[in-house]
C-alpha cells in the first residue's frame, strides 16, 4: 500500500518543472527520529521527538532521492506545537504529519507548528500543521531601448 503511494506520489512530482516549487503536506505515518538527523542532516533538523519506523526510512528515503527536506524538523517549538497526534494505545506525542519543500526553495520556509485549538473544530485527531511561507519574487528589468526620436516638422510649426 504504501509502495504504491510513494509511486503515485513520484508520478505527480515528476511532472512538475524543476524550477518550480515542490510543497507536499499530508500524514504520511511516519516517524523520523533525531539518529537520523546525524547521518541525514541535510533532509532532517535536529528537532525531531520520535524513533523512526519504516515508513519513517521510506520517507527519509524518498526526500533523499527527491532531493526534498522535512521543514517540521528545522524549526523548534515546545513539544505541544511540535507534535501533530497522541496514540491512542500508548498515549504517547508522535510528529505523522509532515511539510516537505524541495532543497532550492528551504528559505521560503518561515516556520512550521502545529495548532491545538484545531482537532475538535474539524473533528480528527491530528492537529492542524501550520506552515508560513515567504515568497521572494525575482524582479525582470526592463531594458530600456534607445528611439530615435523622430520629429515631425509640421506639427512643430504649430
């Protein structure tokens, strides 16, 4: 099942131009932990909770391949805006849902958290994932050709 996820997924971003923005946001039921962050820090931050699991090494390695990071783990909050579900079995905090942006894009991420006041609203109980984006939009200069300017002589008469 989660096979053919990932293989859907690759489909989708594959059809994307390279120049442009790759956001994904979803559950992904995974968990990266902080052992991870000291052989791919590069895709994983330092503020990670959790033990990985395999849909944790699926994930890292589909960013990995993609050449995509996990934004939740780049930002540091308390554990109460960090973590996104409680298990209903152990009640332990896990982080299942992710935002991953490609690499080239990694500054228009301002920060990402998650929000409590969410699950009864919309009745689930993962917590809303905020991500805060700032675009920085490249000018285009306008070249400025040189006219000859081209007088009309009986118009200035009068």
């Amino acid at each position: 099942m989660m096979d053919a996820f990932y293989i859907k997924l690759e489909s989708t971003i594959g059809s994307i131009p390279k120049d442009d923005m790759e956001l994904i946001m979803g559950d992904f039921n995974a968990r990266a932990g902080a052992q991870q962050h000291q052989t791919a820090h590069a895709i994983i931050g330092p503020s990670t909770t959790d033990t990985i699991n395999e849909n944790g090494r699926r994930l890292l390695d589909y960013c990995s391949v993609n050449d995509l990071i996990i934004c939740d783990t780049f930002f540091q909050h308390k554990l109460a805006h960090t973590v996104s579900l409680m298990h209903p079995g152990n009640k332990r905090w896990h982080i299942l849902d992710y935002t991953l942006v490609n690499r080239t894009f990694r500054s228009s991420v301002e920060d990402v958290r998650t929000r409590r006041t969410a699950v009864g609203a919309i009745g689930t109980v993962h917590r809303l994932v905020q991500t805060k984006l700032k675009f920085y939009l490249r000018s285009v200069r306008k070249t400025m050709q040189n006219k000859i300017l081209e007088v009309d002589k009986k118009t200035l008469k009068n």
